[in-house]
C-alpha cells in the first residue's frame, strides 16, 4: 500500500511544466471567466481582451486580475525564451570554438604540405639525359626512360600477310518444284484451268 505523501508528491511533479519547448506549448488555464486554452502567447493575448474589455465597462477589480493572469503567461514565456537565447548562445560559441579548431588544423595541415614541397624543391633533381644523340636510333616520336634500356631486348613482330580480297557469293538457283514442269518456251505459265 502507498503512503498518501508519495502519491500527493508524484502528482505535484507531474503538473510542473518540464524544461520542454514552453513556447509552444499548449496551456489551460483557469480564469476568473472561465477556461483560456492555447500557448502562452495566445493565452497573454486573450486575457489582455478581456483585461480592455473589464476597463470599457467600469470593471476595475476584473480588470486587474486578467491583467495578473496575462502576466504570469508573460513570465512563463520571457523565461522559457531566455533559455532558448541562451541554449542558442551556447550552441553557437561550441560551434565556433569547432570551426576555430577546424581553421588551426586545416592551417597546420597547409603548412606541412608546404614544407615537403619546399623539402621536394631544394632536393636534387636527376639530370635531364638527351637520347638523341647517342646514335643512330630512329627517330620513333617516344622518350626513351632508363628502365627501357635495361629491359630486355625488342622482339620483333612479324608482318601480317595481306588477303587478298573476298569474292562475293553467288547463290544456287532454286530448284522447280516437281509437279510444274520447266517451261522451256519462255512463255508464261497457264492457269490451270
């Protein structure tokens, strides 16, 4: 069996309203004109009505209390955007702080690229060899490289053997079906009749 202070304490705690989205969230409220729903702007909005319309009919006591109502909807919802600002401010310094951390790595990243190519450029380069003149190799239009002159020898390749040209074929005439018989006249064939 549950004591009555837990039960009274859970069911406190359930109707604080969380660190959730206030902004957006939707509210009863209980008036002095009854219920007021929606979110704490429009719940601002509709007791600030009412607040204008208790001072045109000379109601200064009501009008005081929707003023009190649409006052504590504005403190609920200036703190809820103060943390929202505030989250938003937090967000933005990480983000920053990120990108500052990014910039420092990309910088380093650049100046050791720029370091090995200085390091590539004061290197020694291997001299430029001219093929050329060396003999009486026949001009072929490609760059001769060290490692082709110490792999093995050329094969050559024989020539391919032109064919001649290919006749066209001629086709078989077709043979007479067996119950006409060849006309040899030249004429056309009657019409059986």
């Amino acid at each position: 069996m549950r004591s009555s202070k837990s039960r009274s304490r859970a069911k406190n705690n359930r109707n604080r309203p969380s660190g959730g989205n206030v902004v957006n969230r939707v509210f009863d409220s209980s008036g002095p004109e009854g219920k007021v729903r929606g979110t704490p702007q429009q719940i601002i909005d509709k007791y600030n009505q009412l607040a204008r319309d208790a001072q045109l009919s000379n109601d200064r006591v009501a009008a005081e209390n929707f003023q009190q109502h649409a006052e504590h909807y504005l403190r609920l919802l200036s703190e809820a955007q103060r943390e929202i600002e505030a989250r938003r401010e937090e967000q933005e310094r990480q983000n920053r702080e990120r990108q500052a951390e990014r910039d420092r790595e990309r910088a380093e990243r650049q100046e050791r690229e720029a370091a090995r190519q200085a390091d590539l450029a004061e290197s020694p380069q291997p001299d430029v060899m001219d093929f050329a003149s060396e003999g009486s190799a026949p001009e072929s239009g490609l760059v001769e490289t060290p490692e082709s002159q110490t792999a093995a020898p050329a094969v050559d390749v024989p020539e391919k053997k032109e064919k001649p040209p290919r006749r066209p074929r001629t086709r078989k005439p077709k043979a007479a079906p067996a119950d006409e018989a060849p006309n040899t006249d030249g004429d056309a064939p009657e019409a059986a009749e």
